[in-house]
C-alpha cells in the first residue's frame, strides 16, 4: 500500500477560523478521514505568535496540542513514543537566525519564513544557519511567498548540498519555479497550492518524481483537492509513490524499518 | 442542507481515497476554459489534454469559454470556442464571452445563441474593467433572459467590477435568468458575502472553483447557502480540475449534498435552458 506523507501541515489554533487540526488529535482524524499517513507539522504559534521561544508556545498551550518543542525525536516525533498515533506527527520546527533568533536547532527538517518573520534569507546570519542545518544533513521547507526568487537562487548556490523544498508556490510560478529548479538540483517543490493543470505531472517528468513532494499547506490551504489529485496523478506508480511519501521519507532520514504506519 | 449524516469521506480502498463512487462519470462541470493566458504558464494548454484529464476524474461534461475571449479577443475566442464544441459533442458545452467594449455584441451574441451547444454568457468584468451591473451589459442579461440561458460571471468579493453585490443588483433587475457566481466570491473573506446574496436573490447560483476555496469553506457554504443553489465548477485549464474535485469529493459533507454540487444543481439548470 502507498505511503502518504504531507510535508507542510499545520497544527495548533490559526487566526483566521476554527479548525479541526487546532489540536493533535484533531489533525490527526483528519489525517485519518484523508488516509494520509504522516505529516510534517509547524506549530501555528511558531508561525503566527513566537517562533523564538518554545519556552512561550508552550505557556500558551503547544504542549496540550501534542506538539511539545522539547524531546522530540532525532526525526522530530511530535507524538510520544507508545501511543497508538506515535510517529503520526513530525515536529517541523520553524527557525530563526542572528542574535534574536532561534539557533539551528536539532531537527532533520526546518522551516524558515523570511518574510513572516523579518529576516533576510540569503545574508548572513540567513546563510550561517541554514549553513548549520546542511552540515547535519537536513533540509529546510520555505514558502514561495517567504523570499524573493533571488534570495533562493543565492542560498541555492551558496549551498548546493542543502535540499530546499518551495512550498506553498501556488499555480502561476511554474516559469520561476524553471528557472530555480534548471540551476539548483536539490531544490523541490510540494504540491500544496501547485494546482495549475497538470503542472504537478510537467515538474515531475521535466525534473524527475524525487523533486515533488505531496503537501498541502492545511488548514490555510486545502487537504483534500491535492489528496485527491495524489490518486489520480498521470504517471508511473512508482513516480507517484515517490511524491506521496518516497522522498519525503528521504528527506526525513527514515529508513524502510523505521517505517510504522 | 441535504438532510442526512454528513459522510466521513476518505473511503480507504488499495490506499487510494475516493469518497466513494456513486458520482463518477456523472460530473458536470460549470466553470471552465479552453486555451491559454498571458500570465502564467499552462504546460498542456490543449482542448485533448483537458479531455484527458477529464476522462481519468471520471467528468462527463465541461462548460467552458474560451480564454482568448475572455481575455483580449470576445469574436476570435467565440469562434474558436464554436469549433471545439463542434469537434466534442456531448463533452464539452460552451458559454459565448460577452465583452461590454464590442458595440456590436449584442447583435453577435444573439448568433451564438442560435448554437445549441452554446448555454449561456461568460461575463468577466475584472478582465474587461467595467461593472457587472453596468448598462453596457444589459443587452447580455436581456438577451439570456429571452433565449433562456445562463449567465456565468467572475465574481471577486471586494472588485470594483465584481463584488457579490453587483450580483443582487442585476439578478433582482434579471430575476428569471440564471446567474452564477464564479468563485462564490473568490476570497474567503467574501464567501459569506456570497452566500447572503444567493439567500436574497433566488436566480443567484454559487460557482465555486477558485485557489483560495478549501473543502471546509465549502462545506461552510453548503451549510449556508444549500448545494442545491451551488455548483461545481474547477476552472481548468487555468486550475488543475483534479484538484477543484477532488475538495467537493472529500469535503466533510452529505452524500446528497455532494452529488448536487457535482451535477444535480447543474442538471436542473441546464434542463432550464431552451
């Protein structure tokens, strides 16, 4: 049976609706009711309130949601080890460079939000810490409205070995999205919001399955039109294996073994 | 509302989700396009691509204008929109672009509406940049409303030429032509905006295609509005058909509700049209 992996999820109370993911089990039915296997999480409050401190999300209810940003796992298991739904939830942490900001950190995938949270990606403090996750092996999440194309291609180019996954690139970038993923091979895309027709099928025969990954950006953005789309993609069964969970499994580090859902 | 338990969706078989069947190869979809735009790439922009796709989503029917009308040529983009129709009978049906600017439109429209495939008018008036409820579209309306036709208009909440408002102020001027709301308003923010329209203005369907739309918006609006005044609509090629669908399969809704926005509404419309 294939895996499912949503790379971009959201847990935790957003500002614009009530949601059924405002809490971990929440999001976990709704994984359910989507047969999505696992999703790689950000914390709303990382997003929306203080990326800084865990120590303040977690005054503020992130621990009652399931996602304490203490001992998680070294894949960032948000769910406690022994649980029926362990290993549901990959903890994302959401960093933050300088002197003000979060350190690098410890998990395999991060996310960075230049713009939401006021930094430049590409200068130095921005370049130093993804610097950091690179040398560990990880990779980083960044939304396509979060840096300029620019700033990707200079920290692409600066760090060629670093996997960088654009999410959330919406269905009228596909001739940047060209342009970054001609020059920069580990550069990837999800497929939250890249719901131009059939532009999911153009960037994985033009640049291969291994650089598209299932997403889907909820609750901002819809779970169920790109779950759907999954299943009826027009490529090979392996291809769409890759997308759905192959290679985020990859860039989780998770080997066959690890594998429990 | 349908009455009835609201279907848990995501039917788990050979670790596909597909919320069941019972719709498939029954779909009619309201809002689409043939052709292509200037402003972003549309890698398959072919009438045989989009049938593709169509084939392997299981829709049988696509209501489509063509984008070179919508966009800077109304009578080149109708003619090309005619001889599609004619090459794919029973698959594709066609909204005839209206542009406002086109002293002679009026009189062209009613030529298109002499074509059986022809079901209505496409009206875009952020395109055009002139109002929904301007004088200069009044020939369009008076003509859908003599021939029995639909209107299908772009609708962008808070749009000087589109915001649901203009919506209640010609569909009460038009109240026996069909009127839909392309997008339901297109924002989040203005999908309440649009569903209160639908509950004043009985001739007001919502069209509910657009990238900000999620499967609980819609099922907001279902619950608001009724699927019985809503339809499916994906706005391929512009959008990925697949995707649009697949947020009405899998919504938190009922079953019946469902199957009114993927082709129970729209029948009912279409059986309206003369």
């Amino acid at each position: 049976m294939r895996t499912v992996i949503d790379v971009n999820r959201i847990l935790g109370p957003i500002p614009t609706g009530e949601v059924p993911s405002a809490d971990a089990p929440g999001l976990i039915a709704e994984l359910d009711r989507l047969r999505i296997d696992r999703a790689c999480a950000v914390h709303a409050l990382a997003l929306y309130y203080d990326p800084v401190s865990a120590h303040g999300a977690s005054e503020h209810g992130a621990s009652q949601h399931g996602t304490s940003q203490h001992g998680a796992s070294s894949h960032g298991d948000a769910q406690p080890a022994g649980t029926a739904d362990a290993g549901r939830l990959v903890h994302v942490p959401v960093l933050v460079p300088g002197p003000l900001g979060t350190g690098a950190g410890t998990g395999r995938l991060v996310r960075l939000c230049p713009a939401e949270h006021r930094f430049a990606l590409a200068g130095p403090h921005g370049l130093a810490l993804a610097g950091e996750v690179a040398d560990r092996g990880g990779g980083v999440l960044l939304g396509w409205e979060s840096a300029p194309a620019a700033d990707v291609h200079r920290l692409a180019a600066r760090l060629p070995r670093l996997p960088i996954v654009l999410i959330n690139t919406g269905y009228r970038s596909l001739r940047e999205l060209a342009d970054l993923m001609d020059a920069h091979p580990r550069i990837g895309v999800d497929t939250a919001t890249l719901s131009g027709h059939l532009s999911v099928e153009w960037l994985a025969r033009r640049y291969g399955p291994h650089r598209v990954l299932f997403g889907t950006g909820a609750p901002v953005s819809d779970d169920a039109g790109p779950r759907f789309q999954l299943d009826l993609l027009d490529l090979p069964e392996a291809d769409v294996d890759l997308i759905a969970g192959g290679n985020a499994r990859a860039l989780l580090g998770l080997a066959d073994e690890e594998w429990t859902a | 509302m349908t009455d009835g338990d609201t279907t848990e969706g995501g039917a788990v078989e050979g670790g596909a989700v597909d919320g069941g069947d019972a719709w498939r190869g029954r779909v009619i979809d309201a809002h689409g396009h043939l052709g292509s735009w200037f402003n972003f790439a549309i890698p398959d922009p072919s009438t045989a691509g989009l049938l593709s796709v169509m084939d392997r989503a299981g829709v049988a029917t696509m209501c489509v204008s063509h984008l070179l009308g919508v966009g800077p040529d109304a009578r080149a983009g109708n003619a090309l929109l005619l001889a599609e129709l004619a090459r794919r009978p029973g698959r594709l049906l066609g909204y005839a672009v209206y542009d406002p600017h086109d002293r002679q439109a009026p009189a062209r429209l009613a030529e298109l509406l002499d074509e059986p495939a022809v079901i209505g008018v496409k009206l875009h008036p952020d395109t055009h940049q002139y109002p929904l409820d301007g004088p200069a579209y009044a020939p369009a309306f008076a003509l859908a409303a003599d021939r029995g036709r639909l209107v299908l208009s772009h609708g962008e909440h808070g749009s000087a030429w589109s915001d649901p408002e203009r919506f209640a102020t010609v569909a009460a001027r038009h109240p026996g032509v069909p009127l839909l709301m392309g997008h339901a308003g297109l924002w989040p923010a203005g999908f309440d905006a649009a569903a209160r329209v639908a509950d004043r203005c009985p001739n007001v369907v919502l069209e509910i295609c657009g990238s900000r739309m999620t499967a609980r918006h819609l099922a907001r609006l279902v619950a608001t509005a009724g699927a019985d005044r809503m339809v499916f609509g994906s706005d391929a090629l512009f959008l990925d058909l697949r995707v649009g669908l697949g947020r009405v399969v899998l919504a938190p809704i009922a079953p019946a509700d469902r199957d009114l926005l993927l082709f129970g509404t729209m029948t009912r419309l279409l059986k309206g049209t003369r």
